[in-house]
C-alpha cells in the first residue's frame, strides 16, 4: 500500500472502477445488513469526508476497512490488493487511525508512541517534535520514559490526542482514518491538530468520519451515507450547488448552531 489508491464496490464495496458486484455487511449471520450498497472509487492522496445521520453506517465502513467485521459480499482494494487476502497484523499495520477519543496506555510516554518497540529514540522524537510535543516531554524528568497512567489521565485530553498523532506519524502509514479526530478537543488544540494533519498527512490518503459538517467541507470530495447505501459523492461545492442530502445536513447544522 504506497500511494493509498482505494476501490470500494460494496454494500459494503471496494472494489476496482468496473465492478460490478456490490458488497454487503452484517453483523451476525440471518440479521440485517448495516451497509447495503457502496460503490466508489478514491484517488491516492484524497481526501474524503464521511458523513450521515445517526446509525446510517459511517463507524461499520470503518470497521470492515479494518475488518473488524468481514463483508458480507463485494471487496475493498487498495493498491491492487484484496484487503480481505491479507492477513490482520499485516492489514492493519498498514493503515493509521486517529480516533474520537485518544486511546493511550498504562506505560510511558515511549511505550505509548511505540508500543511495538520498533523505532529508535531519535526518530521517537522526531515525531514528537512534528506533533509539537517534543517540549512538554523533554521537560519532563524521565523523558520518554515519563509515566502515562492508565487511559493517560495524566494527560491532558489535547495532549493525549497530539500523541497518538504522533503514533500515527511514527508509522507513516499512507491511509489514515480519522473518526472526528477534535470532537473532544479544546478550540486551540484543534487548529494546531489540523495544522498538523494538513503538513504532516499532505500526501496520505485520508477517510475522515465527520460527526460536525465543518470537518468536511475542505475535504475533495464527500461520500454522503444514508441507511447503509452511498446517496452521494461529490465535492463538497458540487453538492451545495444542487438540492442534496448534503446540502439538507449542512442547513440542519447551521440551524443548530445558530440556536434555531
């Protein structure tokens, strides 16, 4: 996976530009299907917005990328490769996310950027100082071995996010999923957070999960999810520019956050 040039063709699907066979995925045998019908292809360095409504399907898309549920019919590929061929570790290792809430560990500040143990201190803080923590943690006593306490409440939220983009940067993966990276992050921590992404990601494949409209609308183009089926992909000017399902979730949320 070098340039991150994604076919989808499911319900769920990804599959090449002229399949035909639309993929599917359920959670459990003799249930219904949670993605229905996903037909698309993206471009190596998009970079694609997700949105939806509540339960439309936005999180399972993410999951079967990593399989974490299999589909049900159709395929994902990336770079040629059928995702559902390879193996797990091999799979997953080659994809960043950086999720809604930053997950760290009971460890160190070193465990928690490497927790493979597979990077050497100098490019460890290379990364930090690309996530614009290198500072923070040299001025801590242990250094890279500064303690990180479970679900790293030692942290500040803004700073447990900064590190698990520095994990991310760590691996130079060239598709990265974002799940609403600064949902739960203060105002100046976001703009450094996608200050950060727009430099250091520039040449990434990038599927964001958007839960707020905004996060989208400097995105390349916007897949638009509804019950499961892809409604719309388009950029974000096309669809305003027509009556669409994303033109109607942009007025809703600026109905929203005008107190309407």
């Amino acid at each position: 996976m070098q340039s991150g040039v994604v076919d989808i063709c499911f319900s769920i699907s990804i599959c090449d530009k002229n399949c035909r066979k639309f993929e599917q995925v359920r959670y459990r045998p003799n249930t219904p299907l949670v993605l229905k019908g996903i037909s698309l292809s993206i471009h190596g360095g998009e970079k694609i917005g997700v949105v939806g409504r509540t339960g439309s399907g936005k999180s399972t898309l993410i999951q079967v990328f990593f399989r974490l549920v299999e589909p049900y019919g159709g395929k994902i590929i990336i770079d040629g490769v059928d995702i559902c061929k390879l193996g797990l570790h091999d799979l997953r290792s080659r994809f960043g996310i950086i999720p809604q809430e930053p997950v760290l560990f009971e460890g160190t500040v070193r465990s928690n950027i490497d927790p493979l143990g597979l990077y050497s201190d100098d490019e460890i803080w290379k990364s930090l100082e690309r996530c614009q923590l290198k500072d923070v943690v040299s001025a801590k006593p242990e250094k890279l071995d500064a303690l990180v306490v479970d679900s790293g409440d030692n942290w500040s939220v803004g700073q447990r996010q900064l590190l698990c983009l520095g994990r991310v940067m760590l691996k130079r993966s060239r598709v990265l999923f974002m799940d609403e990276a600064t949902a739960s992050v203060d105002s100046q921590t976001d703009v450094i957070i996608q200050k950060i992404i727009r430099q250091e990601f520039s040449a990434c494949t990038i599927i964001t999960i958007a839960h707020r409209i905004p996060t989208v609308i400097d995105c390349d183009r916007v897949l638009v999810i509804d019950d499961g089926w892809a409604k719309e992909f388009d950029s974000p000017s096309s669809l305003l520019e027509r009556p669409s399902l994303f033109g109607a979730l942009v007025q809703e949320y600026a109905n929203r956050s005008s107190g309407l």
